[in-house]
C-alpha cells in the first residue's frame, strides 16, 4: 500500500526540516506544498528530497490541501495523510490515523481534539471557537462530527477520487465532509493530541470562522437553493404586501401616503422578488450542471 504524508506548508521554515526528517525516518513518502511562502520552507523540503509543489503565490490553506490531493492522485496513493508543518500534530498518531484506513473501516479518518484527553489541552478561547465553527459547519447537514476543522486527516483513494474540493481558504475543511457525508462515504475520528506552544497558527480566528461560515452557506446554497433563498424571498414578499395593503389603507382614509410604510413596502417586495428569482434561477442552473454529470 503506497502511503504518502502531505503536508501544507506556509512559511515554516522553522519546522519543517525536523518534521520531514521524522516522517523519512519512519518511510514515509512526504509530499509538501509550499504555498508561496516569503521563507525557504520550499527550498528545504526539496534538499530533503521530499516532493514539493510549489505555489508562486500565497493562495490559501484550501489551496494547499487541493494540490496535495492532486499530487497524491496523479502518483497513484492509496492514502493521503494530510498533517500540520507546524509542529502541532504528533508524527506517533500517525499510525492510529492509518490502521482503520489500511482495514477498510473507513474512508476518511479525522485526528479530533475533542475525543479523549484531548481536549483538555487546548486554550479555552481556541476551544469556544472551533466548537463554535463546528457548530455552524454542522448546521446545514448532520454531520455528526466533533472536530470539523482539523487539519489531521486520514483519506483512501476512493475519499481522494470522488471528493473534488473547490475552496481555497479555511472553509475547505468543512468543504470536503459535507461532500464525503453526500457521496455516503465512512468518516470516522479518533482522538489526537495537538501542541499549542509557541506561534502555532497562521490566521486570526476570526477570519477563520468568517471563511467557514461563508463556505457552509455557499454550499448549503447550492445544495438547497429553493429553501435557502425561496423562503426569505416569500417571507419579504408577505411583508412587503402587508405594508402595501397598509399604505392602501391609509390612503384611502387620510389621502396622504406615510413614507416609511411605503418605504417598507417597496423596499421588502423588490428584495423578496429579487430572493425569489435568484432561487429559481439557482435551481434551474444547480439541476442542468447535475444532468450534465
Ligand atoms: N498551503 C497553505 N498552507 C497554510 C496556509 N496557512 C497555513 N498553512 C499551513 O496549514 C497548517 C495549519 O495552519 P495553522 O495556521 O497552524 O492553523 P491552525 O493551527 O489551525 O490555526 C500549517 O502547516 C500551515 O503551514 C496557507 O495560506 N497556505
Ligand atoms: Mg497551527
């Protein structure tokens, strides 16, 4: 079984040197893609003769992990371990990620901090935020998972074949479960024990919860487009009618027209038109691309 361990990589010339070296030390096929970093995170890696993809620009942790499926398809793995350069992961939980992979119990096995002793060493802040994140990521299909954005991840070929992620940001985690729980694929975590010392994080998390609620939107969108404008466009429609039929109303009895309630009223039927147009031109669109395939 060839296994090939991915890392995504911004500018940790700082780590990534010992991590490669651990990862060969086990016989690990080592793949990095070096997104743009301003460091020399590409030049190492290439030294240690790990395989590198290198990105002339910085386009996103989303876009890192896209390239490393690519790689590892277009090389023929049978699994891509995707693991931080940044020190945080442990290389010993590597194998606990592997086994139910190689024993087919899964198709995609996520390293979570929130399952075991885990838990208990990461930041409180950080903990509310990815619980936050999870919450919101969970909101539009049962998910059923503790930690939706871990970078710790385990995939088979047929995960590595039939997911194809699009996002280039932070949101491509949330991305590609929602589309393994679509194709009925096995996604199971096991507990994993993450370092916070030192700079361990690269974004703020407030960008990072931002780009994951914009994604799960999107792709609730596009799963749902009916519900997801149809409804708020028949809500604005009800209430704009509401305050046309009161704007009526007031002018028939005082000839005058009240501009707010007019206000209102035209305001809340063009957006409920506009709401409504944009979900059946969404579905109409979403149902000819799926014919198409
Ligand atoms: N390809 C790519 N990788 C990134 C980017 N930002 C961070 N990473 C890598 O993704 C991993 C996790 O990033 P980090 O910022 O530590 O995330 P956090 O620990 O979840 O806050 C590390 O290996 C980073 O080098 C990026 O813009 N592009
Ligand atoms: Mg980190």
């Amino acid at each position: 079984m060839k296994i090939a361990i991915g890392l995504p990589a911004y500018n940790e010339e700082k780590n990534i040197g010992k991590i490669i070296s651990e990862l060969q030390e086990l016989d690990y096929s080592v793949i990095v893609c070096n997104d743009g970093s301003s460091d020399q995170t590409g030049k190492i890696a290439e030294k240690m003769g790990a395989i590198v993809i290198n990105h002339h620009k910085n386009m996103g942790y989303g876009a890192g992990i896209k390239s490393l499926f690519e790689k590892a398809k277009e090389m023929n793995y049978d699994i891509l371990i995707t693991f931080d350069a940044d020190g945080q992961h442990n290389i010993s939980d590597i194998k606990d990620i592997l086994k139910p992979l190689i024993t087919n119990n899964a198709d995609i096995v996520i390293g979570s901090r929130f399952l075991g002793e885990g838990e208990d060493k990461i930041p409180k802040y950080r903990k509310f935020g990815i619980k936050a994140i999870t919450k919101i990521s969970s909101l539009s299909q049962d998910l059923n998972i503790k930690d939706t954005q871990s970078g710790f991840r385990g995939y088979n070929k047929k995960a590595l074949d039939e997911i194809n992620p699009t996002e280039n940001g932070m949101g491509i985690s949330t991305e590609i479960l929602m589309k393994a729980s679509k194709k009925g694929l096995k996604t199971i975590e096991i507990p994993i024990i993450i370092n916070y010392d030192g700079n361990t994080s690269t974004h703020n998390p407030a960008s990072h919860g931002i780009s994951v609620v914009l994604s799960t939107m999107k792709f609730t969108a596009l799963d749902h487009p009916l519900k997801f404008y149809g409804i708020p466009g028949l809500v604005f429609l009800i209430i704009g009618l509401f305050f046309i039929v009161w704007t009526l109303h007031e002018f028939s009895i005082h000839r005058t027209i009240i501009t707010n309630i007019a206000l209102i009223a035209a305001g809340s039927t063009i957006l409920g038109t506009i709401f409504l147009l944009t979900s059946i031109i969404l579905y109409s669109m979403v149902s000819l691309i799926r014919e198409q395939k």
